[in-house]
C-alpha cells in the first residue's frame, strides 16, 4: 500500500511539470543578409590601377531588407556608401551612381561565409572604364 501511495504522489507531483510545458516556439528566420555583413579585407585588380589592398565595410539597410552598405567600396572613402542587394549567397550592384562614377556588378559568398569573389565595372565622369575583380576575406 505504501508503495502505490508513492508512486501515486510521485505521479501526481510531476504532472504539473508536463502539463506546463509549451511547445517551443519557432526561432525567426535569421536576416539572409547577415553573412555579408563584416568589415573585409579587399584585394582588388583594376584594369586601371592594377592591384590594390584595402578594407571595406559591409552593413544592413535597415530601410531595405534586402540591401546592404557598402563602406569604401573602389576605396570611395567613409563617408560614401553603395548599396547592394543579398539574395542566397549572392550579391548584386545594381547600376547606380556613386562619387560621380556609374558602378555596377556582382559577387558570390563562399559556403562558409569568408570569403566574396566579386566581378565590377566602374566607369567615371570622363567616360574611363575600369573593370574589376576582387577577394573580400572576412576580418571579423
């Protein structure tokens, strides 16, 4: 008798515990955006400059969901930002104008999200074409 009030006062003390439990909610998608955004380490060949080192900033639009900044793109300085759009592991520079050039282009993240393998043109104000390809290495 003693035995089956035990188990009963056991049974009867853990259900609470069951009967409290929630399914667990689903965690938001994270932002796709996000594995773009890092400060990088460039390493551009220009048709016109040759090999260039430098660091560019990529940050989210919070306006655009699916925009990112770009800080010192084509070494424009802090103060400029293009934009570009994420979508999957790609990521696209629509034709714009920026520091009175006209740029446009396209890029792939690797699958661990390192490093971007990026393809631009850049034409200035006096018509000069540079094309250009680039390695962005993730800094942080």
């Amino acid at each position: 008798m003693k035995k089956l009030l035990l188990v009963s006062l056991f049974v009867l003390s853990v259900i609470p515990f069951f009967d409290s439990c929630k399914p667990d909610e689903p965690e938001p998608d994270p932002d796709p955006r996000d594995k773009f955004v890092a400060r990088w380490q460039c390493r551009e060949t220009s048709s016109v400059f040759g090999l260039s080192n430098y660091q560019v900033q990529i940050g989210l639009n919070t306006a655009n969901e699916t925009q990112v900044f770009l800080t010192n793109f084509y070494q424009f300085g802090q103060t400029d930002q293009a934009y570009a759009i994420a979508s999957g592991n790609q990521i696209t520079i629509p034709n714009q104008s920026f520091c009175d050039h006209t740029i446009s282009g396209n890029g792939t993240i690797d699958s661990k999200y390192v490093t971007i393998t990026w393809d631009y043109i850049v034409v200035n104000t006096g018509a000069e074409s540079d094309t250009c390809s680039a390695i962005y290495e993730k800094i942080q």
